[in-house]
C-alpha cells in the first residue's frame, strides 16, 4: 500500500522591486553608493527608466565612440536631440533617426505614429522646422496574418500622425522576412531646417530661471513605454504579456500647436533650453536639461497636469504621454511665453525652478512641501553603468552551395521576383506637403527644394535623403555588410546629384547578452566608421535599438543609416529609374559576377537564409564611381539610372522597365551571377545614344570601368541566354507585388 503524502507549498517571496523594475542587483547598490543610501520607490523608477538600454546606452556607448563625428560643417553633433549642420546660407540642417519597434510589436497604429511624433519634437527642439519624413519598415512575411496586420497598422499609424501634423513622408523602405516575425521594426527618420541663429540646445542654465512644461497634460499612457519596452525582448507567456507596459497615445493636432508655439517661442528668444518629452518623460527632460547645464532642478508634482485622477507621484514622472516639451524661462518673460502659447492653444504650466543645489534634481509633492526625490541629476543622466559586454568569436562564413554555379531553369521568374514596387504604402502618404518635393518615394533618393527658412525663397540648391539597411549582408558579415549599406547610401544621393553631408544611424539589434549580438554590434559599428572615415561623411546621430527578439531567437543585426545630402545646383528633376526608346544602358562600375550574400541565393539555394562570402567593397573606388555618377547626373548626361544593390542588376532592370513601360535587351552579362549579384559601387544609367560617346569618356577619365549593356525601346525585357519577358508582364508582377499578398488573404479568409 502507498502511503500518500502531502505537500505545502512554500510561501513565494515576492519580486524585489528593483527586479520588477528592470534594475539588476548590482546596479541598486551603484545606486545606494551614489546617494549614500537606498532609494525610495519613486527614485527607483526614475533610475530603472534613466539607465534603461534605450536611454543610457550602456551596452553600446563604449562602442559608439569609434564613430566619425565632427567635420566643419558638423554644428551639433551625437548627444543631443538632433544632429545639426551646416548648409550654407545662414541655414542648418537638423537630422535624427530614431526606432519604435516594440512598441509598434504591441499596439502597431499608435507604436508608429508616436514614433513619428517623437522624430518631430527631437527635431524642433533644436529650432528646426520638420520638413520631411522617411520610415525604414521591416516587417515578417506576408504570409503571415500577423504580419500583414503590423504593416496595415504601421503605415496607417505613420499616414495618420504625419499627414495630420502637415510634414511629408517622402521615402522609406519596406522589406519582409521571417527575421522580423513578431518583432517588426519601425524606424523614422526626421529632416528640418533652420536659421543657423535659431539654434538652441536641450539644457537648463540661470539660477532661479523657471521650468515651464509645454503641451498635453500628463497620463497613465505610456508609463514604463519605451524606455522598459526597448530594454527586454518578447515573451511568449500570459505572464509576460501582462508585464508589457502601455503604448503612448499621439495626437497629431496637439503636436502641430506644439511645433508652432514652440517655434514662435525659439524665434521671440523667450526660451533658454528646451526639451523634448520622450523616452522616460519627465524623470529624462528634468534631469538631462539639469545635467547638461551644471545645474539643479526642483520640481513641484501638483503642478503638472495630470488627466487621470489619483496618479501617484512615479507615473507623473515616468509617464511618456505624448506631445509635451521641458522649456526653461527666464522670470521676467514668463508673461510672454504664456500669451504665445496661449495663442496657439497650448498649455503652459511651471512646474519648476532650476538651482544651484549641487547639481541635484529634487522631486517635491507640491511647493515647500514634502520632498519625494533627491538625486544628483548626473547620476541619472550620464551616470548609468557601462556595460562591457563579452564579443563571440566571429563566425565561419557560409559558403554558396555548389549548385549556386548553375543557371536556374528559369531566369524569368527568378528576376521578377527580385524587386517589389512599394507605392500601396507611400500612395497613403502626402508626399508633396511644403510644395518641397522634387523626387519623392520610388526615386534613389529623395530631393527636396532648400528654400530658406527666413524668407521661404529657394535658394537655387536641394536637399536629398535616403535610408538603407540590409539585414542579409549583415548577418553574413556585419562589418563588411554595414559598409556596403553605408556605400549603397552614398550612391543613392549620387544617383539624384548630391554629395553627402552626414549620416545618422538606428542600429536594430537582438539581445546584448548574447555575445554574438554584441559581436554583430561592435563589427556593424567598425565597418560604418569604416565607410564614413573613406567617404568622408560625419555621424551626427543615432539610436540604438536592442533586444530585438522574440519566441527566443534574435532578429538578423539591421543598422539602418539615413544619409543627408546636398544639390548643389538644382536645375532639372533628377533622371529616376526610367528608360527612354532609342538609348543606350550602359553598366558604370566593376562588373562582378559574385553572389554572395544575394536575395538570389538566399532564396534559392539557403532556404531563405543568406549564404556565402559577401562581395569585396573598395571603399576609395566606391567614391571615385559616386563622384562621377553625380557629375554625370548633374550635368544632365544621364536619362534614366539605378544603383545595383538588393537584387542585383536583375532588380535594377525590373524597376528601369516597370518605371517607364519601355523595354531593353542586355547582352554580354556573366550569366545568372552577374544578374543577380550584389556587389556594390555600381549603376545602370540609361543614356541618350547620341551622348554615350561623352559619358564613356567621362569615366574613363575618371578611371572608372564602364560597359554598353545593349539598346533600350520596344516592348520586350531580354538577357541574352537568359530572360525573355514582356514589358507589361514584367510591370504587373512588379506593381501587384504588394497589394496582391493583402488581396490573397482576403480572399483566403
């Protein structure tokens, strides 16, 4: 007979609170040392949203400094809201990237359009005007019902804020892959402009000068947002998804008064510093405006308005409600700044005084009240741990499999799939706000007019952005890949006639403690300063993004760089991706016929995943080749052109043919491996046949290798030996790429 037992359960001791706030043990006792006790439960939030990875940077600072960042037209570089530069004129330019994927993982329409809300305010808070936007989405395949809702969700969130707030969307990438299965990534980027006079930094400075929050009042939306959302991966439990924190709610049309008031502040020089309420809310703007002036602050909790009633003190100063500014006012001008934003009906409320108390950020329950929070603003703000986190070795390449040297059975079909025409997304952007635009999505790169911001006249030059990223290069080889991404930028403002100015970054990572993570990290960094010191280009900014990870696997490494550039004569549109009847494609660059690191062979022959060495990039013929594509451009020698990246020459002829309804027939390529591969530092450019003589001999000066591919005109695409396509075959597949993967499921359901 069995004797049955009974068991009691032990008691569970509950979560130590630091845990629950993201703070590892070591971390609580720098933070006992720092205040030379231990801290309350609000201090404990304001230090577990302050030292989180998303607003400390501790895992990757130490490796951010390897970067490029100063040049003489560099006027404000990494560290503040936005990067700043010179463009001549009296004029500046200010540029950030920043990331909302997790965010956007949860709550897809308001994850992206608080992310574009963000990009905004970081940029007029430097005194710029917001011009232009650009999303980088990745998003996994379109298979998957997820996914589709992701996207659906991000683009209307990205329309929806940025249509309403009046700046255009004017270029972006989409691309889907099984990498980013439940963890998409939405990266924004923000271009503005201003009079160089108009410059002012997120800092506080005069002792007695007042703390005047700008904008929405404060709420339980967003507490522990981004800054606990961007520092953890994905769980796939009940309990992990409880412990997934709000997602901030924007209001485009508050944010449009916000931009006005704070402009119509900056320019009556009513504001001393100002900031911008993100990641971290109030707990980030107090103390990093404080740090960055040498100075104290003490704020009064009872004067922030709150639109939830019964808020303890932590969610007020942890809440990353949206549309709301930190700006720091002289006594005397008070009155002023209260009219101003009374006039374009925005609250303004002072909720706090800067001192001289030793640098410390005091938090008080209400004037000569009771004090909640005392911390030197430092600690939080450039005081967090520096993590020095273990590098894996660098992984074996994978080599291309055997049979990657024979042709497929069918070219065709293999080139119809190599590029995807994305206007179903940009279609429901306003592209043309601030009648700016020159070229906008689908071109290169975008060009928008430089007109100056004092007088709204054009000053006779352009602007040109692009974004790129290239998660299968990367994955391969992420120093070699982030430099060939930073390359394939360089040549896309080249292909629209611009020179480079600045690069700024939003570097998706998975999880830091993984060492092959900070592997893929440290070598992405190496080769973007590999790059950016040949093509001589700044980082003037950045992001950094990391865990990105769900259902246990890290996302393939994705730095996404956007580049800046300047048009230094704007005399025609650039040349797009078009072909004309009667030309000439020629190849500028050295022809390679390697594929390694290809869409071809991932998709062929790596079940998806990338396979092989990537191309060899020589970084100083990369420059030569963009110095001459954009003389060339500049000149008006080219008609049509693009850069041969993502697909290859085969992706490069689909969009050439699809973008103009006119035909080409290619001979003498190295068979499916010139077609499909990848290396960088070349172009298609369809040329007038009676110019081709002058542009061959442009390159040959230059030194740079250049081949006639064959005629363009009439209604067939082929590759001699290897595609035979009708034109408007080729047109259809590549417009109802998109769309017709939505169409499919809905059909299917």
């Amino acid at each position: 007979m069995t004797a049955t037992v009974r068991t009691v359960e032990e008691p569970v001791e509950p979560e130590p609170l630091h845990r629950a706030l993201g703070l590892t043990d070591d971390e609580v006792l720098a933070i006992e040392a720092i205040l030379g006790r231990r801290p309350n439960g609000l201090e404990l939030a304001m230090y577990a949203v302050m030292w989180s990875e998303h607003c400390s940077y501790k895992s990757s600072r130490s490796h951010l400094r390897r970067l490029p960042t100063e040049a003489p037209h560099v006027l404000v570089g990494p560290g503040e809201n936005a990067g700043v530069v010179d463009v001549g004129d009296g004029i500046a330019a200010a540029i950030r990237i920043e990331s909302h994927n997790h965010p956007s993982a949860i709550e897809p329409y308001q994850g992206a359009a608080t992310g574009v809300g963000g990009i905004l305010r970081d940029i007029f808070t430097m005194g710029a005007r917001p011009i232009a936007l650009m999303d980088p989405l990745r998003v996994g395949p379109l298979s998957d019902d997820r996914s589709r809702w992701i996207l659906e969700g991000i683009v209307s969130g990205v329309s929806g804020y940025g249509n309403a707030v009046g700046v255009p969307t004017v270029g972006g990438e989409v691309v889907c892959d099984d990498t980013y299965t439940g963890n998409p990534l939405v990266n924004v980027l923000c271009l503005g402009i201003l009079p160089a006079e108009r410059l002012v930094l997120g800092r506080a400075s005069g002792v007695g000068n007042l703390a005047v929050l700008l904008g929405n009042a404060t709420g339980r939306d967003g507490i522990g947002g981004a800054s606990v959302l961007a520092s953890a991966g994905f769980g796939e439990g009940p309990e992990e998804q409880a412990k997934r924190p709000s997602v901030q709610v924007g209001d485009p049309f508050e944010e449009k008064r916000l931009i006005e008031a704070c402009l119509a502040l900056l320019d009556a020089r009513l504001v001393v510093g100002i900031q911008d309420l993100g990641a971290a809310g109030l707990s980030g703007a107090t103390s990093e405006t404080a740090s960055r002036g040498g100075v104290g602050m003490d704020v009064y909790v009872d004067r922030i308005p709150q639109r939830e009633a019964g808020m303890e003190p932590f969610e007020v100063m942890t809440s990353e409600s949206q549309e709301r500014m930190l700006a720091i006012v002289e006594p005397e001008d008070l009155d002023e700044v209260l009219a101003i934003c009374a006039r374009w009906e925005v609250r303004a409320h002072v909720i706090g005084t800067v001192t001289g108390e030793g640098g410390r950020l005091r938090v008080y329950d209400r004037l000569d009240g009771e004090v909640l929070a005392d911390v030197p603003a430092a600690s939080l703000h450039d005081d967090a741990p520096r993590y020095d986190r273990p590098l894996a070795e660098r992984p074996a390449p994978v080599p291309l499999p055997a049979g990657a040297a024979t042709a497929p059975a069918d070219c065709g079909a293999d080139l119809l799939g190599s590029a995807m025409d994305t206007s179903w997304v940009w279609r429901q952007y306003d592209h043309q706000l601030f009648l700016n635009t020159v070229a906008g999505p689908g071109a290169q790169a975008a060009v928008l007019k430089l007109k100056d911001p004092r007088t709204g006249l054009a000053t006779g030059r352009a602007l040109a952005l692009t974004t790129d990223g290239n998660h299968r290069w990367c994955a391969l080889d992420a120093r070699a890949g982030t430099a060939m991404v930073v390359a394939e930028s360089a040549l896309n403002l080249a292909c629209v006639g611009a020179r480079p100015l600045a690069l700024v970054n939003c570097l998706n990572f998975g999880n830091p403690e993984h060492p092959e993570v900070m592997r893929q990290l440290s070598d992405a960094i190496d080769g973007m300063g590999d790059a950016c010191r040949a093509l001589g280009v700044p980082v003037v900014g950045g992001n950094v993004s990391l865990y990105n990870e769900s259902r246990g696997s890290d996302i393939d490494p994705t730095p996404v760089v956007g580049l800046l550039g300047m048009v230094d004569r704007l005399e025609r549109r650039p040349p797009g991706a078009t072909l004309l009847e009667g030309g000439r494609l020629l190849h500028v660059g050295r022809r390679s016929a390697d594929l390694g690191g290809s869409r071809w062979a991932a998709a062929t022959h790596g079940g998806g995943r990338p396979v092989g060495a990537l191309p060899a990039l020589d970084l100083a013929d990369h420059r030569s080749v963009c110095d001459l594509v954009r003389d060339l451009v500049a000149d008006g020698l080219v008609a049509g052109i693009s850069d041969v990246a993502d697909g290859g020459i085969a992706a490069a002829l689909v969009e050439l043919v699809a973008g103009s309804g006119v035909g080409v027939s290619v001979t003498g390529l190295d068979g499916h491996g010139e077609l499909f591969g990848e290396a960088a530092g070349r172009v298609l450019a369809c040329v007038d046949a009676g110019r081709v003589a002058e542009v061959e001999g442009r390159c040959r000066a230059a030194g740079v290798p250049v081949a006639d591919l064959g005629p363009t005109g009439g209604d067939r695409l082929v590759v001699d030996g290897l595609v035979d396509l009708d034109v408007a075959a080729v047109t259809f597949a590549w417009r109802r790429a998109l769309p017709a993967a939505f169409a499919t499921a809905a059909v299917s359901h």
